[in-house]
C-alpha cells in the first residue's frame, strides 16, 4: 500500500521559508492519516478523505483557505479518478461550500460527472452540502492588497494504491489566485488528475501550462504503454519546455513505482511506501 500527497508549490521568498515549514510538517501528518485510512479502505475512499484533510488545513490553496479570485469571490475546483471503475467526476468554480471533493465523489455515481458554476452549487445543496465560507482573514487582506499577482501556488493532492492493486488519484484548488471569473482550473480536468489501472497522477502548477502539456493524461498513457514511470514523467515534462511549462507531479504505478518531480523549485510532498515514511 502506498500514498503520496502535495501541496503545490511555494515561492522561494525568505518570508516564505516558515509557511513551506509549516506545510511540510502539515503534509507529514497528513500522509500518516490518510496512510493509516489506506489500511481499512480503497484507493478511492482514501484520495478523497486525503484531499478533504488538506482541504481543511488553512494553508493550502483547496477548501478553507483557498486563494481570491479578481471579482472578490472564491471558486473551487476538484476532482476524483477511480482507477478501478475508469470514472472520472468533479466540480468546477463551485462556491460557498466546505469540501468540494465530497462533491466530486458523490458525482461518481451520477450520469453527468463533472458539474461547474451555479450547477454545481445547486446539486451540492440538494445533496446536503451546506453553506460555507471558505475565506480566511489572510487571503483577504493579500487580495487586498493584490499579493495574488505574484505565484503563490498550493494546489493540493493525493494519489494512493490499496492492498487490492487499485488506484485512484484526487486534486482540489481555489485556483491560481485573483484569475478572471469563469476561468476553468486543470484540476478538475483530466490533464491535471487521472488514473487507470497501471498509473495514477495529481498536477500542480500553472493550469495553463497542465491543459497545454495534456500532464497527468500523458504520464499515464506513457506508463500503460510499457514506459517506466520516471521516464513517462521526464519525457512529458521535457515537452513543456518549449512553452517554459511550470507544474509538479506525484504519481504512482499499480508496479509500486512512488514519484515525484517539478520543472521549477519547489514543490512540497510527502509519501508512505509500505509503511516507509519519504518526506522532502
Ligand atoms: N493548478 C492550479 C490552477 O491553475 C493552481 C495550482 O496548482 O496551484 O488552477
């Protein structure tokens, strides 16, 4: 069984220095309980119980906490791939509610999986998703004062093989700060979250650059067609070069291949490898 987790990305600033500690100590503890879910449930049940986690935890950039965009508002994105059933499922700029994984998950058994704006909203509520204010006072006052310009990326997700061989892989944001309304994040599109039966990866990142680069799709097809995950990885991430690509990776392989990478410093993780704990 084995789990791996991120926090987006972190600028390199000295200021902070402190929030990257405090994500990393956060994802530590995460990991460990999303680990210990892994024992008693599937890949699927426990990507999204992960991600709710992450969800909650202020400092990321998903659920509370989440990032401004130019209108004043928040919207979230996430979604949930089921490598077992080949079911992909999300919400797109859903506002006013606490955990849009839940949201994501509960879209599985539906006929139309992937639900954006008011619509989303709307089946939330019928569905027993309360209201909820997802800001905090800190994001506010770095809208405010428009410290969302510069990239401050924490994008957060989870991807996890059971002790059945399945995987799944779960990613949830509040986007990439002060964006236009209506614009639509990779997270909740197969470019930045999917899984099969061989790979399973969670983006992060610039979503332009994820939908562009087609990540998560890629690596995966690249691994289902024979190619080992590292390379599958390095090749993708090498075509976005040309177009100075900004994302980060986590995948893992129904092999038990574990991997992480970025093209920019720095993105923050952290897995547990058959009970064997691996932090950066
Ligand atoms: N990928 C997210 C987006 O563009 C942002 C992030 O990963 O931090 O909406």
């Amino acid at each position: 069984m084995k789990i791996i987790i991120h926090g987006g990305f972190f600028s390199e600033s000295g200021t902070n220095q402190e929030v990257k500690l405090s994500k990393q100590e956060s994802l530590k503890k995460i990991a460990q309980q999303g680990y210990d879910y892994l024992q008693t449930h599937s890949a699927a049940e426990t990507v999204v119980y992960t991600v709710a986690l992450l969800e909650d935890d202020p400092l990321f950039n998903a659920g509370t906490g989440s990032q401004i965009q130019s209108d004043g508002c928040i919207r979230l994105s996430a979604s949930l791939m089921d490598g077992k059933t080949h079911k992909f499922s999300g919400v797109i700029n859903v506002e006013e509610v606490k955990n849009p994984i839940y949201i994501a998950q509960m879209l599985q058994s539906a006929e139309d999986r992937v639900l954006s704006g008011k619509g989303a909203q709307q089946y939330a509520r019928e569905n027993g998703f309360e209201y909820y204010n997802p800001e905090i006072p800190q994001r506010r006052q770095e809208y405010e004062t428009k410290l969302n310009n510069s990239i401050r990326l924490g994008t957060v997700g989870c991807v996890a093989l059971d002790a059945e061989g399945n995987l799944a892989a779960a990613t949830s944001t509040g986007g990439k700060g002060f964006e236009i309304p209506g614009r639509v994040s990779d997270s909740a599109t197969a470019a930045g979250n999917y899984a099969n039966g061989f790979a399973a990866v969670s983006c992060t990142g610039v979503g332009e650059d994820i939908t562009s680069g087609g990540l998560a799709t890629k690596i995966v097809t690249r691994v289902t067609d024979g190619m080992s995950l590292q390379q599958a990885t390095e090749k993708t991430l090498t075509e976005m070069k040309p177009f100075d690509g900004f994302a980060g990776i986590i995948a893992l392989t129904a092999n038990g291949d574990v991997h992480y990478a970025d093209t920019h410093p720095y993105m923050v993780w952290a897995a547990y490898d058959n009970g064997v704990k691996i932090f950066n």
